[in-house]
C-alpha cells in the first residue's frame, strides 16, 4: 500500500588539481573567453542574493522553521504552526548568524497558518518587498527559502503550478520540506508572493515530490493590516490551509459517530485526486484514541496529522471489509485533524466516523504505588506512530518526574528487538539504549532528571521489522 502525506551537517569540499604540460610548440597560450552564464543562472543567484538577507530560522522549543522580515524594526512573518506551542518567545537567527530573541504577537483572526513575531532591540534589518496582489501566474518562476530538516537558507527553484480558484492557495514544485515553514515564495523580481506552509508527498518516509503550497500575498496583506491595527488573535484559530479545503469540522472524542458523504464538491488530494474531509478533535499527550471509518460504498481510507501538521499515522484495511483504523497513543496535547479519505482517486459515497478515546489510555492514569512510577504492557503493530527516519514503530507513554530523581527504565519483549528513548516535556531526547547487554535484545535506562515536570518514554523497535508484545518499567 502506498501511504499519502500532508506536510515540521558539515560540508565537504572537492578540490580540483591542475597539472603543467609542456608543449613543444612555441605557439603561445591564448586564453578563452568564459562562458558567459545563462538568464536564468543569473536570475537565480539575484534573487538569493537580494532576500536571503532577509529570511530567518526560527528556534522554537518543540521544532525550528522559516520566516520573513518585513519591517526594518524586526517583524517577522511565519506559520501559526511554527509557533503555536513555543509560548512567548522563540529564537530568530540571521542569515549572517546573528541571533535575537522575538516575542510571539499574534495569530491571524480568520485562522490562517500565519504568525507574526516582534524582534526585541530590532533596527535597520533587512526586509522582503510583498507582490501586488493577484500578481502570481501559473507558470511563472517561483523562488523557496528556507531551514529546511536544520540547513539554514536553502535555496530551491521552480514554477507556480497552480492557483486554487476557490481560496487562491498557491501549489508549486520548488522543493519544499519540513523546516520550511513559515519562509517565503518569492517571484523573479526577489518579492514575497505566498508564505510556504505545507507538502505533500508519497510514502510515510517520502520526502518532496513538487506538490508544495504556500497561503498567497492577499491573505498575508489582510494578516499584517491586522497586526498594524492590533487585532490579531493571541492564541491559535480553529482554520486549517489543507489545500482545497474548507476548516475542518470540529469534533469531539467519545460523541456519536460522524455520518458523511465523499463525492463531487469535495476536497482532493491533488496527490492522487481522491476526496476527502477533514475533522478536527483536540487530544492529550499520552492519549489512546481509536479512530475508525467504515463505508460499504467505496473502500475508506484515514490519515491523522499531528498538531503542528506532521502526517503520524494512515491506515486503509485495518479495520477489516475494507474499513481503516488507527489506534495509537497522541504523542502530544493539541488540535489534531484527521482526514476522512477515499483509497483511490473518484471514490465516492456515503461513510460513518468514529472517533473513541479508551479510558484505560487515559494521559492522566492514577499514580503507581510505592517506588513504581509506570508500567504498561503493550504491543508494537500496524497503525501506530511511525519513526520517520527508519519506518520503526513505536507507542508514547508519560510519567511526572522532579530534578535530581534517579530513575530506572526497562523496555522487555519476546517478540522484537526493543529500542528505547527518554523525551523531555518539550519532546526533546534525553536519553536512548538499543540493547541492555550484548546478545540481550531488552532495554534500559538509569537516568538522573534534569528537572520536575513531565517526561516521555517512547517505546521503540530497532528497525521497520519489529512487531509484538512489550513490557514498559519505570521505578
């Protein structure tokens, strides 16, 4: 089955030799011309020169990604998502590796994924020009830059593919991957024409394959006149920019189920054009939900995004008849949306949703007695959360720790060889272990915390083969 997604190093150098050859002839060496560069070449390196200045990596404590100055006085234009979960401040770095703290001053009101930030002691920074609106043509030039996966101003090209004739959503082909979010689309003549916010792609470990979006410069207009008149939203909104679509639906965990109806008229998945709804539901870290959508007139098909917009779990038969299923612990508390999919491009008819949180997955359980801090017993199978670097599976618990606690860690299993990790409250590694001696395929952990509040355990398979029983001890 092929999975679908809506998308969150040292250099080497070549050195080239030259060898002297002398030449019988007393003919002189006449240097030739250069080569002169091509339009383009040329167009390409004037158009980084002149924004890169400008665009910013930005450091939040769950997740980097991109953003634009668009006031000498240091206001900074990014994702909602980027900065949804960072609290006040973030870092914002320079492209000549100047750092500054930025406060976080708004959300747009209307929900768009759109944040603005205000760089403290800010003065004579670099800014983007904004095109007119309604200036961008499919098949135009189209300029990304961005942090994307950490490396800090990269430069892609590539060409506007698309403009949605509903909510003007830009599509292009200019590489696009988590990182960038929040950094801008730019035009031929170095402006700003949308704000990069999502991708998607094929396979769960796929990286870009040119279908990327960016909100155009009409909404990011409407946005900044907002801010100037102080009337953005200090938390944010409920509105989603999933490409073609309308703000998902919001729902409830644990309501009765949901009876829809995919046909023409809906949303698409410009990957393979099958329609889709979206829903909304708000979740808590350590959380078990069990997600399901059955259908008897065309074959379902479910794809979860996590709060900041990362694919973390799809399904197609799981469910059994055909039906999709998803069960898995939330990694995170949040807002997430879960899309409501045909398996195949023009499938349509009627489907009922459910959507159930299982009251022994509770994120909040009653503390263990005595020195016993967690233990679970579980098991690693198809539809739970996926590492995206090596397609492992692996299930999230929590526990309340306090700075300076020693604590024991051990991952068992009959069935798989076990990986185990240790997260900070901001989902950060602490610690990891793969095998607790050599020839024992367990895993432990004796770590001192850093600090009181909360933490994460990620219980892991080594690779993408692991499947089965485990027990999880936290004393």
């Amino acid at each position: 089955m092929t999975s679908r997604l809506l998308r969150f190093a040292a250099s080497s150098l070549l050195a080239a030799g030259f060898a002297t050859v002398a030449i019988a002839s007393p003919t002189p060496f006449t240097p030739q011309p250069a080569l002169t560069q091509d339009e383009e070449e040329r167009t390409n390196i004037r158009v980084y020169e002149e924004a890169s200045p400008a665009v910013v990596a930005i450091i939040a404590e769950d997740g980097t990604g991109s953003g634009s100055i668009v006031t000498p006085d240091g206001l900074v234009l990014t994702n909602s998502h980027v900065v949804a979960n960072a609290g006040r401040t973030v870092t914002v770095r320079l492209a000549d590796g100047r750092e500054y703290t930025a406060d976080v001053i708004g959300f747009d009101p209307g929900g768009q994924d759109l944040a603005a930030l205000q760089i403290r002691n800010a003065r004579n920074l670099p800014t983007l020009d904004i095109a007119p609106t309604n200036s961008v043509r499919v098949g135009q030039r189209a300029f990304a830059i961005g942090s994307p996966f950490g490396f800090e101003n990269t430069f892609t090209v590539g060409i506007v593919s698309r403009i949605d004739p509903d909510d003007g959503t830009i599509q292009t082909d200019a590489a696009i991957n988590p990182g960038n979010s929040g950094g801008p689309l730019l035009n031929s003549d170095a402006e700003m024409v949308g704000v990069n916010t999502a991708i998607f792609t094929v396979g769960r470990e796929g990286g870009n394959i040119g279908i990327g979006f960016a909100i155009p410069v009409g909404d990011v207009r409407s946005f900044l006149a907002a801010v100037e008149n102080r009337r953005v939203a200090t938390t944010p909104q409920s509105g989603s920019r999933i490409p073609g679509s309308q703000p998902p639906q919001a729902v409830a965990l644990n309501d009765p189920p949901v009876d829809g109806e995919l046909g023409n008229g809906d949303n698409v998945l410009p990957v393979d054009n099958s329609y889709f709804d979206a829903y909304s539901f708000e979740g808590q870290a350590g959380q078990t939900v069990t997600l399901g959508m059955s259908s008897l007139e065309f074959d379902p098909y479910l794809i979860l995004l996590s709060p900041n917009g990362d694919d973390i779990a799809q399904d197609n038969n799981s469910g059994g008849n055909r039906n999709a299923r998803i069960r898995l612990r939330l990694p995170e508390t949040g807002r997430y949306i879960l899309l409501a999919n045909s398996h195949q491009g023009g499938e349509s008819g009627r489907y009922r949703l459910s959507l159930r949180s299982d009251a022994r997955g509770n994120a909040n359980p009653s503390p263990p007695r005595g020195n016993l801090l967690l233990r679970e017993r579980g098991e690693l199978r198809p539809g739970d959360l996926v590492l995206r670097e090596d397609g492992s599976l692996y299930d999230v618990y929590r526990f309340e720790g306090r700075e300076g606690q020693t604590v024991t860690i051990t991952l068992e299993s009959p069935d798989f060889d076990t990986f185990l990790w240790l997260l900070s409250e901001a989902v950060r590694p602490i610690a990891q272990n793969d095998d607790v001696a050599p020839g024992n395929t367990n895993s432990a952990l004796q770590v001192r915390l850093p600090y009181t509040g909360t933490y994460f355990v990620w219980v892991n398979a080594f690779d993408n083969t692991g499947r089965g029983r485990y027990q999880l001890t936290v004393r």
